[in-house]
C-alpha cells in the first residue's frame, strides 16, 4: 500500500494491528525519522519511493530502516537522475542542488501548455542519446557518499532569514525527533518592517490525553540548539492540536495560523535582565540595524562580523565605560553573556582621548609614521593613494564644491597636515598643519578614456612636506561621458577605507549648504585626529616598561612570530627584483550570493568571521601552492574603539600578521578553530603598532619584501549610502589600481550595488595578471568546497576552477590522434609478403631479409604452438642479440603471447625469480645461451636439432597469427623494485601501438633507413628499437641494425 507520510502516521496512531503484513511505500511528502522508526519498530516492511507524475509515477526508492538517515534512494531501472547547480553542471557530493530526472520515464510534457513544458521538459546535456529531455522536478537533493539521495525540500521552501538560506525541512526533521513534538511545520513570517522571522507550528505528543496542547518551550529550545545553528531555532513557536490538511493528505501551509494567532504564541524570549543587558540589548541592535535583539541572541548569528564589532566594543566602552575588546565579544557574543563581562570590567576604559589644547605639539601615530617612512626611503610613488570616485548625474557648481572641500578641510585636520622634519633631528616628523584652501580642487575636461584618465590621477604622488595629502578632481567630458565624476585620491596617511563613510556625508553636507550660499551647520567633533595620535601613545607607554601595555603586547608577538619564515615560497611568474617597483593589477571574481550565505552560516556554525574563512581558505590555497605548512599573513585591524572616533576621518588602520600553523593534515574545521585562537590572540594584543613589532623582532630586512609577511587578506564592506549625494543620484565608480604594497592581497568584499567579491591585487612584478586571476579564481573555488564540506582534510580540496580544470585537462592534453600502427608481427608479415628481399634486420652474421625473418617466425610460433602456448600465456626469450632474438620476439606476438625479455648476462637468481614470478611457461634459448641453475621453467633450445628442422608441421594459422584484443598484454618489463625485488610491468597492445603510432610521426623512416638496436633487452626501450623500424601507416619501413651493445652495457 503507498500513502502519504500524514496519513501512515495517522494509521500507526490509531490501528497499528491493521499494518501487520502490509508492504508499505511511503511517497507524496518527505519521511520523518520519528516516522520510520516507528515502522521499524512494527516490523513493517517499508519502502520510501519518490518521484513526481511527469516522471510516470517513481523515479528512486529505498528500504527504510533505522541503520542511517533518511533517504530518497537511488534511481529505479532505466532513470537518471541528476543535483544541478543553476548553470546545470553537476553538483559534487554532499552539495545541495537542484533535482532533475531524465530516462525513460520522463513523459511528453503538458497537454496544449507548449511554454510549460519547454519550461520543466528541458534538454539533457549529459545523455549520449540525441534529442534526450530531462525534467526539472523543483526539489532540492544532494548525493550522499554512497550514492543515495537526501531530499530536502522544494525549492520554493527554501527561504532566506537575516540573510541565510535556510532549508525549512530541515528544521522541521529536528523537530520532528524532539519526543515531546508529533508533527511540525516552519514557515517564514514577514513582520511589518519586512523583516523573515521563523515561525514552528508544532503538534505536541500525547494529544490523546488531553485537549490542551501544551509544551515547554524551553527544553524544546534547548533541543534544537544541540542540532541546528542559533540562526536556524525559530523565534516563535505555535502549538497546534493538528495541521491543517489538503484533500490528497499533504499538509495545507496555506491554511496555517500566523505567529500572532490568540493562545498559541508561546514564546518571543526573555525580556533583559537588568540596566547593563537592557543597555547591551540596545547597542546590538543598532549596530545590527534591527528593532530588537534579545538578551540570548547571538551578535554574529544575526550577521554580525569583526568590523561591526569594533562598532559594539567603541559604544560600550562609551555607554559603560567598561574595557571590553573584540575578542570579549567573540567569547560572550550575547548581550546576557556581554553583560557579566562588563560588570567585571567597568573600572574603566584605559586612557581616555582629550582634545589638546590649540598650539600644543602634533605629533603622527605609530601607523602613519611607519607610511611616512615608507614614503621617504622607498620613494613608493602612488602605490598608498587611495582613490573614491562619485558618478554625478547632474552638473556640480565648481565655487561651491571648492568651499565644501575647504569647510572638509576644517573638520577633518588630517585633510590638511603636511610633515616637516625637525632640522636638529632628520630622523623625526614634525606634523604641520596648512590653510584649509591650500587642498588641491581642479575642474578637468576628458576627451581620453574615463578609465585612463583615473589611473593617471590617482597613480600621481603626493609631496608629504609640501602639499595636503588630498587632491579633488571634477572630471566631465566625452571620456566621462553623462554628467560628471568627482574624484577624491587621499594619501593613505590620512585616511583608511572606514574614514569614506564620514567624508562623503561630510562634503555632501557642506556642498548642500554652500549650493544655497549658506555655511554648513555642523557640530564639531569631538577629537582630531592629533588627539588620537597622543592618546594612543600615552596608553601604549614605554617599550622599555615591562608593565606596559606596549610592552606586554610586544611579548606576545615574539612569542607567536619567533622563527617566521622571511617569505612565502610562491610560484611566482617572474624573479623578485632588488627594488621593486609597486606596479600591480587587480583581478576580481564574484561570489556568488548562495555561497555567500553559506560561508557565513559557516562562519557561525563553528563560532568564527566570514573574514576568517576567508583567511583560512588563503592560508589553504597557499599551502596547496607549495607556500609551506607555516603561513604569515598580513590583515589590516582598525583602531576605532573610542566612541569618538566613528566619524573622524583619519588613517586608524594597523596591521597584525596572523601565523597559522597548517600541519597535521588538518580539515578546514580543524584550521577554522586554529584561527579563532590566532586571530583572538592577535586581536587581544593589537596595541602594539606594526612598524614596532619589526623592531623588536628584527627580521632579516631586504627593500625586495615586505617585512614579516608578503601576503595580506582583509575584509570589506562598502558603503550603501552612495546613491543620491550633492542633490543628485550618484553612485560609487569602481577605480582602476595598477599599484601593489604586496605580493599579493585578497579583499572579501561585500558591496551593497555590485555584490560581494573576492578582488585580488597582485604584483605586477612577480605575477602575470592571467596568473593573478586563476588565484583568484581557484580561492573562490576553494570557498565553494569549504562552503559545502569543511571536514575534509586541505589536501582533499581542489584548488583548480572550472575553467582552469579545463584548460589543464584539455587545452593542455589535445593530443588526439588515431592509433594506426599494427603489431610488429603483422607488419613483418605484411612486408614480407610485399618486399621479400628488402632488408629486415643486420646482424653480426650479416643481413637478413623479411623474407628470411618471416620464414624465422613462423617457424618459431609453430614450435610455440607444439609446446602448447596460448594466447595471454608468458614466453620469456633468452637469446644474444641476432636476428633470432628479434624472430622470437615476434613469434611470441604472432601466437597471442606475452613476452619476457631476459638479458643473458642478468644475474642468474634474478632470472629465476622473473621466470617464476611471472609465471613464464616456456623459456626461449640458444646462439649458446643456457639455462642458468635452479630454473624450473620448460626450456626450449631453438639451436637444438628438432628445434632447427624447418619442416615442423603447422596449418597454416602462423600466415595470418592470432588475433588479439588491444588491452590484451604484448609484453611484461621488470624494474627495479623497492624492496629489492624487481617488479614486472605489463604493457598492452594497444599501449604499444600507441607509442609506435607517436613515434612514427615523431621519427619518420623512409625505405632504406636503418635503426640501430643497441640498448639491453631488458629495458623498455628496445620495443623501440625493435618495432619501430617496421612498416609505419604510410607504407614506409627500414630496418633494424641489431648490435652487441657496447662494452660500458649499452650506456
């Protein structure tokens, strides 16, 4: 009997005795687990079949049993089945994708719906027959290890919250095995703020005894987070007495209450737990963007990453003056768990930033200070400009944006520092600041191409000690094309990526004001950046105070950097040069949304960043590239913890070298939890300014390389709010870069209007850009696999794209070509038959004709059939270098043998131990070669009087020799072994016509032309030298000049 799950469990529940002898199929709706083992445990012999009516009834099916999971089988006789991804090309096991059927029982399609079925009755790509159709069933499956099938859902049931892609039925299947849970079905509720939210509908066990449905929703809670990620656990469950039902038994979504439904909603989560947690539960949600956040609500399950971190860190040390970090927030990441870490903490949050007052020194920070130097001693051009191009759609008033650029320049100090140096001191940087309307504004007309005339402006250096570290460019013409681009570049030293956020709002804001010939009404803020400068270096204190923070930091990094290799052994296309010359390319592949979400479901699941994956992934990729086991990289951390320093523009970037340790053939869940701990570790400790960690560690220096690491990973996030500055729509230009600081340095992206992205810039003197973009290409690759099975081993992964698999695969290996040489035997034969007199083979008795070796073999190949060899049975010859040696050789061919070529001078323990290894079943001898003691093999002694008759009887069958398959054995080689043994090595006719196919192009013979025979028999090449010299496809033959080989051994 076939019914669907809904209505077997309705009769498990009411007459399970009406089962008894029933086999059951189980089909229309996926199988709970609770469902099958119930069936188990009933001794029913059950069946869960699949397949959906276009497909003639079923198309896979399986027994169920309580060995394993729940599957949908394996495909039924003549079906094929098939998990695609949205390109249609075949999904890797274990990778969820999209399930079609094809074979012979796809249907015609939809009576008069042409659109419909040419929409679901598609083209099968992978059958050899033409004109195969497949169909596209909407439901989602992935291939286990043992070829069966995981169901999981339609499609359309696969839904998206807080932006992971979440499969409903999986949630319900944990449910499900709940034993307090009869039934469950999740959906997804929409709240007026457009916000998915995941709503359990649940039908309590135990229904029987009561007309109250009740369940703890606690425990049940509890239940699902041992099975599933935080972000998975629906936040409001709704207890059911029974689901509502459509007429054929499946269950009616449609007809199910909504979360606010009277007497069912049970459980929103606890409201706070006092001022701290009511505080903290506030903070999380503003950082996060949403309504609420509750007190038990993990920060980074709901799409919290590093970045937005330091936001939450900056906001409670203002709101709570406690002294949090980041990794406090990664080890308590709700706002309960939070809130015991701030009570704990609240003395206070290291020294605070003032505003000094007006005149008072200026001084740089540790990281500009480091740019500065960089800037003099390496002369490093354009190569820390930073560009931010705005597409204008309206025309820009020039005054006006010259006023809101010199009102930019007021706010923002950094805008308008240049550096001196203290005449008594050449070695020290005395910041000075210049006129806010010395910044560089110029209006210029493009007639070149747009993209160009980018990469000329920004690639242009800024004088440090003359000129602000800011030049605006109002570009408009024909290489422009409609309305305008403003274009800012800023020299690195005064602003990072963070700082474009608060400039545009800035100059946007005064452009506005100065548009109606008013000034900007704005609060000042409250540091510059000189503040921070100074309070950063009173907080770090003295490198020489062991009980400074500067000092405690620096202990940690020589611990985690002692003995860091001085550079990546990486493939590069070309030699490093002794200076380099920062020139670089930037190569960019997109991310596909669905592996987006999955790495970030990935990144919670086992309690990391998105950006750690990511930095995995590069450490991984670079092993596999032969980087080592030992991988330093660079990534830059933000130092924007102080509440008032999330407006200010400002160069706030340091940058930490992570080490990860990838030995022990980990998985990529093994490197994850390696990471964490560094990056943790790494985060805890990043007072320490980079160029310090330097000194104190004094590597071996060389102005080729990057100091510590060469390679840098980070993660961004652009800006939304780009789409409607200066009254106009705008939007943000992608600018070229044809700069590099590093060999190599990978961004994660995730850009609200291009999408997320792995961009790679890459050295241009070291790496070709073709180069550059399988790297990048082959991380994205390796993101995918990681994405879909992170407890395989690194080595396990696949580093290769799609198209870079094809292109090593096939553009590397077309070398198609048809196999056209014959059997030597054959070729003789033929020969013989055609040029009787023609020269065969030399010898040291002179020359022999193919007529005079053909009559050789076939005498030979009578003899061998006299002594019973057959076709696959082992001959091993043992005969000097005559035109014998060659006549036995092909002899043993023309029966269908393999043979065994035996050097006569070859120890002779070594040929008995060939002889009976390969289980010869005749040795070949004489021209005065015996057999050596302790061989047991039959021996034939050709140079004996019965051998040497000419009149032994055959039937004629040599004329023509025995026909043989192509992968049948020709010949066996031994080679030395490792053991000590030599080890037998056998080659097949059609291994051998292929060779001599190859050679015969490659070393053409005209008639006449002789080879000459000298290497050792025993070695694989003699086969050349003994078989090439015969007719090729084209007729043409020499002859073979079979000689002793010289003294040395044939060398």
């Amino acid at each position: 009997m076939q019914a669907t799950p809904s209505l077997w469990r309705s009769l498990i529940e009411h007459a399970p005795s009406a089962l008894t002898g029933l086999r059951v199929l189980v089909g229309g709706e996926a199988v709970p687990e609770p469902l099958a083992a119930r069936l188990a445990e009933l001794s029913i012999e059950a069946h869960n079949v699949y397949g959906p009516t276009e497909t003639t009834i079923w198309s896979t099916t399986t027994p169920l049993d309580t060995d394993g999971p729940v599957t949908i089988g394996r495909p039924m006789a003549n079906t094929r089945v098939y998990v695609l991804d949205a390109a249609l090309r075949p999904a890797p096991v274990g990778v969820v994708g999209d399930l079609y059927i094809a074979g012979s029982g796809v249907g015609l399609g939809y009576l008069g719906r042409f659109d419909l079925t040419s929409e679901r009755f598609v083209a099968d790509p992978f059958a050899a027959e033409p004109g195969s159709r497949m169909y596209r069933t909407g439901d989602l499956a992935r291939w286990r290890a043992d070829g069966t099938l995981d169901f999981l859902g339609r499609a359309d049931f696969q839904v998206k919250v807080r932006g992971f892609r979440i499969e409903l039925g999986e949630i319900e299947n944990a449910l499900e095995t709940s034993p307090d849970v009869a039934r469950a079905v999740v959906t997804a509720h929409e709240d007026a703020s457009g916000s998915s939210h995941l709503v359990a509908h649940v039908v309590p066990t135990g229904l029987a005894e009561t007309t109250d449905p009740s369940l703890d929703t606690v425990a049940l809670r509890a239940h699902l987070a041992e099975r599933l990620p935080d972000y998975m656990v629906p936040g409001t469950i709704v207890v059911l007495s029974s689901l509502p039902l459509t007429a054929n038994g499946k269950v009616d979504r449609k007809a199910l209450p909504g979360p606010a439904a009277s007497g069912h909603v049970l459980d929103h989560g606890r409201a706070p737990a006092g001022a701290a947690e009511e505080i903290l539960c506030g903070v999380l949600a503003e950082v996060l963007g949403r309504d609420r956040v509750g007190p038990d609500e993990d920060f980074f399950a709901l799409g919290g990453h590093s970045l937005l971190a330091a936001r939450v860190v900056a906001r409670v040390r203002s709101l709570l003056g406690a002294d949090v970090g980041v990794r406090d927030l990664f080890e308590a990441p709700t706002a309960a768990a939070l809130a015991r870490r701030v009570t704990d903490t609240a003395s206070g949050a290291g020294t605070p930033i003032v505003r000094l007052p007006e005149g008072a020194p200026r001084r740089l920070s540790h990281a500009q200070h480091r740019l500065w130097l960089i800037d003099r001693v390496h002369e490093s051009g354009g190569a820390y400009n930073v560009p931010l191009a705005v597409r204008v759609h309206d025309p820009l008033n020039l005054d006006a944006l010259r006023a809101a650029v010199v009102d930019l320049a007021e706010r923002h100090e950094v805008l308008r520092t240049v550096i001196d140096v203290d005449p008594d001191d050449p070695g020290t940087p005395v910041p000075r600041l210049l006129p806010a309307d010395t910044v560089d504004v110029a209006a210029e007309h493009v007639d070149r191409p747009f993209e160009e005339e980018l990469a000329r402006i920004t690639a242009l250096p800024f004088d440090l000690a003359a000129r602000p570290p800011l030049r605006v460019r109002l570009l408009t013409g024909p290489g422009v094309g409609e309305g305008c681009v403003l274009l800012l570049v800023l020299h690195h030293i005064a602003a990072d990526e963070w700082s474009f956020g608060p400039l545009l709002s800035d100059l946007d804001l005064a452009y506005r004001a100065r548009a109606r010939g008013v000034a900007p009404d704005q609060a000042p803020l409250p540091f510059r950046y000189t503040d921070y400068a100074a309070a950063r270096a009173e907080r770090l204190g003295d490198a020489a105070d062991p009980d400074s923070r500067l000092s405690r930091a620096l202990d940690h990094w020589r611990r985690h950097l002692e003995g860091i290799p001085d550079e990546l052994a990486l493939p590069t296309d070309r030699p490093r040069p002794a200076t380099p010359s920062h020139s670089g390319g930037l190569s960019q592949v997109e991310v596909a949304p669905e592996l987006h979400e999955s790495l970030r479901a990935l990144a919670t699941e086992h309690g990391v960043t998105v950006f750690m994956v990511v930095q995995a992934a590069v450490a991984t990729l670079l092993h596999r590239m032969g980087a080592g086991e030992d991988i330093p990289l660079g990534s830059p951390v933000a130092d924007r913890a102080d509440e008032g320093l999330q407006d200010a523009v400002g160069f706030f970037l340091d940058t930490l070298v992570l080490r990860l340790d990838l030995s022990g053939r980990p998985t990529f869940a093994e490197l994850l939890a390696r990471t964490r701990e560094v990056d943790l570790a790494g985060f805890a400790h990043a007072d320490a300014p980079f160029d310090t960690v330097v000194e104190a560690l004094r590597p071996e220096r060389s102005v080729s390389r990057h100091p510590l690491f060469q390679t840098m990973v980070s993660y961004q996030r652009r800006p939304e709010g780009a789409d409607a500055l200066f009254g106009s729509t705008t939007h943000l230009v992608e600018t070229p870069l044809d700069t590099a600081r590093f060999d190599l340095e990978f961004a994660y992206i995730e850009d609200p209007r291009r999408g997320t992205r792995v961009a790679l810039n890459h050295s241009a003197d070291l790496f070709e850009t073709a180069t550059a973009d399988r790297l990048a290409a082959r991380l994205v690759a390796l993101l995918e696999q990681v994405a879909a099975d992170p407890y395989r081993a690194l080595g396990a992964f696949d580093v290769l794209g799609a198209e870079e698999r094809a292109r090593v695969l096939d553009g590397f290996n077309r070398t198609s070509t048809a196999i056209t040489a014959p059997r030597p035997c054959d070729a003789v034969a033929d020969r013989a038959a055609d040029e009787p007199d023609a020269v065969a083979v030399e010898d040291g008795e002179g020359a022999h004709t193919y007529a005079d070796l053909h009559a050789r073999v076939d005498r030979i190949a009578a003899l061998l059939r006299a002594r019973g060899v057959r076709a696959g049975h082992v001959v091993a010859v043992a005969l000097p270098r005559s035109v014998d040696l060659v006549a036995a050789l092909l002899a043993v061919q023309r029966v269908g043998g393999v043979y065994l070529p035996l050097d006569p001078e070859f120890p002779a323990d070594r040929i008995v131990y060939m002889l009976d290894d390969s289980g010869a079943v005749l040795l070949l001898t004489g021209g005065g070669v015996e057999a050596p003691a302790g061989v047991t093999t039959p021996v034939l002694d050709l140079d004996a009087a019965p051998a040497k008759t000419a009149a032994v009887p055959h039937d004629g069958a040599d004329d023509t020799g025995t026909a043989v398959h192509p992968a049948a054995p020709a010949y066996v080689l031994y080679t030395s072994g490792s053991t000590g043994r030599p080890k037998g090595v056998l080659i097949d006719h059609r291994n051998l016509a292929n060779f001599l196919t190859d050679m015969a192009h490659r070393a053409p013979l005209a008639s006449g032309d002789r080879w000459l025979a000298v290497t050792t028999v025993g070695f694989d090449i003699s086969a050349l030298e003994l078989g090439r010299p015969w007719p090729n496809s084209s007729g043409t033959a020499g002859s073979t000049s079979c000689r002793p080989p010289p003294p040395c051994g044939g060398c």
